[in-house]
C-alpha cells in the first residue's frame, strides 16, 4: 500500500501538469487538430457533387450560363454542379466525360492539385462561375481543399477501359457489411431511393461511386471513407461492383 501512495502521489501531480499544459496550449497550424484535412476535403467533396444540398439552399432551376449550348441533353440543376462539368475523375474533357450526356469541352481540374486555395476560391466566384454569394467562408474553402488537396491518381484505383476496380474484393466485403449494409442492405438495394441497385450504379459509372464512398452523400447520413485512403474505398467498390445489377 505505502509503494501504491508513493506511485499515485507523484504520478497525479504529473498528471495534473500535463493536462494544464494541454489546456493552455495554443491551437497553432502546426498542431495535430489545426492540420486535420480530410474532413474539410470529404466536405468539399460533396460541394463538389451538389453544393446546395450540402448548404440546403434552394435547388437551382435555370441551366448554368457556362453551360455549353452545345450539349442539349442536361439543362436546369443538372448543370450547377461542379462535377458537371469537371467530371467524377475531375478530369473534364480529357476523362470519363470525354463523350457521353455529360459531354461539354470543358477541361478538368488537375493544374490545381498542389496549388494554394486562392486562385481555386477566386475562380469558384469569378463572373464565369458565378458562385459568389452563394456559400459561406468555410463552403468555398471546402470546395477549394478538395480540388487542390483532395485529387488521387484515379486510374491507380480503377480501370478506365473496363471500368472493373483495382480493388480486393474480399475486403471490401468485409467494410461493406460492417460500415455500409445498414442502410444498403447485403444486395445493395437499398434505400428505395436508389435509382438502380448498387451494383449497376458501381459498373455503370465507378468514378462516381468511388467519391461517394470517400466523400459521403450531400446532405445524407452516409460515412465518408476519405480518411482511410483510395485503397480501401476502391476495395468496397470492388465488392459493390460484384453485388446483383438488377
């Protein structure tokens, strides 16, 4: 009892030390919280998908001036969303919207990664954007850390020609069934939502699904998987692309 006492007694005051040290300690950019990226980028990634579900504003319904009056095949708010016109694989003209309904010209945003934010967040506001106003300080930051921090090599993590995931399916069941079936279901056909079950929408178009998965679904319940790296996100694809498409 008496060794007991000695240990406590001076491990307390230590302790207690320690966490008023860690109570005054700044929040500097050089620490462990100021640095956490992945959430403000998985954010991003949303706002990239449909900004204003994200924000809950009004759905846009005029079809975006930068729209090219070429392509008559989206108009109103198919054409507000960044990924309409950049793509999935954020690549534009030059990617998976080379050709297609999606098809515009309009080249992709891989200059920016790496970038400083500015020239991301003044381009999002400028006259051709038009998204000025729109979105609060924090949104056009989110938006602007995904392009500029948030981009991967895609094509290491899905194959463009065939569309098939370089992911190990085996895993990915194991991280679908323990993260995503409660709301998916074992089949992925839920919810009822879902304009086709999952594994149509993952071989149909896997860009798109390999950034829900590491971004979540604007404004829904959906974990984004961003924090644990491409890898684990092209595994699940790879279990979903093998999961019934009809």
């Amino acid at each position: 009892m008496p060794k007991l006492r000695t240990l406590f007694g001076g491990l307390l005051p230590a302790l207690a030390i320690g966490s008023a040290m860690l109570i005054a300690m700044p929040m500097t950019s050089g620490s462990a919280f100021a640095e956490e990226m992945d959430s403000s980028i998985a954010r991003g990634g949303r706002l990239y998908d449909k900004w204003y579900k994200v924000i809950k504003a009004d759905k846009p319904t005029d079809t975006h001036a930068a729209w090219p009056a070429s392509n008559t095949k989206k108009k109103g708010d198919a054409t507000q969303r960044c990924k309409a016109c950049h793509g999935w694989d954020i690549m534009g003209a030059d990617g998976a919207y080379s050709s297609g309904s999606y098809k515009t010209g309009i080249k992709g945003l891989q200059a920016f990664a790496g970038k400083p934010n500015d020239a991301v967040i003044a381009a999002i506001k400028d006259g051709l954007h038009g998204f000025g106003g729109k979105m609060d300080d924090q949104d056009y930051v989110d938006l602007a850390n995904f392009v500029t921090k948030g981009q991967f090599d895609i094509d290491a993590y899905i194959d463009r020609d065939t569309k098939a995931a370089k992911g190990d399916a085996a895993k990915g069941e194991a991280y679908y069934n323990t993260v995503c079936s409660s709301c998916h279901g074992l089949e992925g056909r839920s919810p009822k939502e879902l304009p086709k079950p999952l594994g149509a929408l993952a071989s149909g178009n896997p860009w798109e699904i390999i950034q829900k998965i590491m971004n979540g679904q604007p404004a829904e319940t959906m974990p984004a998987m961003r924090a644990f790296g491409p890898q684990v996100s092209a595994d699940i694809l790879a279990y979903v692309q093998s999961l019934p498409k009809e």
